[in-house]
C-alpha cells in the first residue's frame, strides 16, 4: 500500500517516541511530485501542527544543468514553520561538484552544519513556541 504525506505524518511520524521537534522535508530536484498541489502542501503542515512538530521545508539544491525546472518549491517556505533556503547552492563552483546534480562532501557538509545550527539556534525554538 501506498501511503501519502499525511498519512505518513499521521500514522507514524505524530507516534514516534520521543515526539521529534522537527520534521525536514524536501520535493528533491524532479518536478513530478504532489508538493505542487497548494491543498497538499497545507495538508502537510497542518498535520505537523496538529501533533505538534516544526515543518522545516528545505529548498532544493540548484543543480549545474537547466533541467529539470521547478524544482523549488518557493510557496511551501511560505506554509511551512520554517523555511530552509539553500539557494546559495547555485554559487557552487563545478570543481565543488560531483556531477551535474550532486555536490562533493564538503559541499554536503556545509549544509547539515547548517541546518543544524539553525535548528538549534534559540531564535527558531522561540519563533515557533
């Protein structure tokens, strides 16, 4: 059986013990996903909300290549707690890429020092308490 966003949220993610504080999603680089239906992308953070859990989008990372288009998701930073926003990705020089789509380890790195920080910082727990 295939299960959708919400019923992922709701069935395990809100029963998972100890409740996280935190819930990091992302459409990834391929266009062809539900994220563009406004309805489910307020359905995702409503059930986030509803078991008390921080939506944190996290925007794609911007390939090398033209293609695929829209893989930013700009209208779900405006739904979601917290808005990731990792556009900056489209500075990497290509000597800092593995290929065309994926970044070399320091790259990788860099992003989760990141995003953790901002996850830990005081001025998100307070934002969103």
């Amino acid at each position: 059986q295939t299960l959708n966003w919400t019923e992922v949220i709701d069935k395990f993610v809100c029963k998972i013990i100890p409740r996280p504080t935190f819930f990091v999603f992302n459409s990834g680089l391929w266009a062809d996903d539900e994220l563009v239906e406004v309805d489910v992308q307020t359905k995702i953070v409503q059930s986030l909300s509803n078991c008390n859990i921080i939506s944190v989008y996290k925007t794609t990372t911007i390939p090398m290549i033209d293609e695929p288009k829209n893989h930013n998701r700009d209208e779900m930073c405006q739904l979601a707690d917290i808005c990731y926003n990792v556009s900056w990705t489209g500075l990497v020089t290509p000597d800092k890429h593995a290929d065309n789509v994926h970044f070399t380890p320091p790259i990788y790195s860099m992003l989760n020092i990141h995003l953790l920080s901002m996850l830990a910082s005081g001025e998100v727990l307070a934002v969103n308490s």
